[in-house]
C-alpha cells in the first residue's frame, strides 16, 4: 500500500503518474501490472467511472496501462 503526501502545482496535486510508471517498469514491465484500487478521486468521465466502480465493488483490478492513460489525461 502507498500513500502519496506530495504536492504539485497540476490538478492532480501529486506526482501519481511518475510513481505509476516508475513501479511498473521496474517491477513488473509495462504490460504486465494489474492495480488493486481501493479509493478513487476525480472530476473526469475515466476517473468518476473508475470511482464509481469502486463504490460498488470496494476494490477494482485495473491494467497499469488503462490507470496510467486515465493519470496522463489532464482533465482526469
């Protein structure tokens, strides 16, 4: 489990993408990680759905690269 207290000056507030694509390409490959996701913030369409999912199910299996596409989009 992470916690992230980093602050940015983006609208994410905190270097989630960096630390996304830092985990996956040294633990697991680009392709291969499946995120466990457990709470979820946002104003998106992507994100509010992810959230969504959450809500109903607690915890969401998510591939790296549909959460690290849902991090590099600004309006997520």
């Amino acid at each position: 489990m992470y916690f992230i207290y980093d602050v940015t000056a983006d609208s994410q507030r905190f270097p989630l993408l960096p630390l996304l694509q830092t985990i996956v390409a040294v633990i697991y490959g680009p392709s291969k990680a499946i995120w466990r996701v457990a709470k979820v913030r946002g104003y998106g369409l992507a994100i509010c759905t992810l959230e969504d999912d959450v809500i109903a199910e607690d915890i969401v299996e998510i591939e790296a690269e549909s959460l690290i596409g849902i991090a590099q989009d600004p309006t997520q």
